[in-house]
C-alpha cells in the first residue's frame, strides 16, 4: 500500500508560481512513476504531468513550458512547480503513483490539494 500526500497549493495571482509536493509513504520497495493531475469544477480529471524513477518526463500541452515536474526518489516525493499561472489552471491538484509502471495514470491517488488562481 502507498499513501500520498499533498501540499503547496493555494491561491495565488495569475503570472504567479507555486510549487506543489506528493510525498509517499507505506510499504513499498519503490515507485516507478509519479505525477499530477487536475481537476476543475464541472470538469473532468485531467491529467498534467507524469515523471519515471529515472527522471524521464511526460507533460500536458496545456502546461508545456510553464510546469515541470521533478522528484526525488530518496524522500519519495514528486514536486510539480508551476510558473505562469492563469485561471484556467484553477483545480484541485491530484497526485498519483505506480510502482510498477511509469505511465499516465497511476494505481494509488492522494486527496489533492486546491490551486486557486485569481486574475
């Protein structure tokens, strides 16, 4: 079982930044993907971003460019740092792991954590 946990979200003026965490934790040997997602209301879950145990990295065309997504495998934990942020990035930041595949989509989930951009 693996555990997530996120934070780092809030509310922040567009052309802002923030930089989001997902810690892991439970009992697992490794991880082999982990990343985001989001979702705003009335939307669907919409994936962001996703990154491999050996660094590899896989971005929405929406935040290409103005996200991106780091971890460090020591603390088990994945960071999505976010830069030029306007409303639309508005949502509830889902965080997700796979130990067994890195792809864009994940077995375990954490609860997500609110990003509020204001114009």
């Amino acid at each position: 079982q693996v555990q997530l946990v996120e934070s780092g979200g809030g509310l922040v003026q567009a052309g802002g930044s923030l930089r989001l965490s997902c810690q892991a934790s439970g009992r697992f040997f490794s991880i082999n993907g982990m990343g985001w997602y989001r979702q705003a209301p009335g939307k669907e879950r919409a994936f962001v971003a996703s990154i491999s145990a050996g660094g590899s990295t896989d971005y929405a065309d929406s935040v290409k460019g103005r996200f991106t997504i780091s971890r460090d495998n020591a603390k088990s934990t994945v960071y999505l740092q976010m830069n030029s942020l306007s409303p639309e990035d508005t949502a509830v930041y889902l965080c997700y792991a796979d130990p067994a595949s890195w792809r864009r989509s994940g077995e375990y989930w954490g609860r997500g954590t609110q990003v509020t951009v204001s114009s």
